[in-house]
C-alpha cells in the first residue's frame, strides 16, 4: 500500500500478508474457488480507507457471494 498525494505532507508505504481460507483463482475478468467453475462473481469485496485519531484506516473485505 503506499499513500501519497498533495494533501499529505510525509508519503508512506506498507506491506502486510494475509492468507485466504481457500484458494482463488483469477484470471483476466474470471474467478474461481475451485479451478474448474469459471465465474464473474467467484467472490464480492471492497475496499475502505479514511482517517482516525491514531492513523489511518485501511480495511479490505473479502467475502463469498450470496
């Protein structure tokens, strides 16, 4: 993640890891849970940032569809 732009005064960067409790596969505009049952919609997520007294805020959701 890096954050940057003209309203901030020092840009940083991170890096974290996390791990899915399956495997995904992408590929192109396709996604599967599986590697053999292509989709548009294997997984829903979002991404949300904004600001907090103690730092910044990043938060990255993940789910499987309805």
């Amino acid at each position: 993640m890096t954050v940057k732009g003209p309203l901030i005064v020092n840009p940083g960067e991170a890096t974290t890891r996390i791990q899915l409790t399956q495997s995904l596969y992408l590929y192109k505009e396709w996604s599967s849970l599986d590697g053999r049952n292509w989709t548009h919609q294997a997984f829903q997520g979002r991404v949300a940032i904004g600001l907090a007294p103690q730092g910044g805020i990043v938060e990255v959701f993940v789910n499987r569809p309805d």
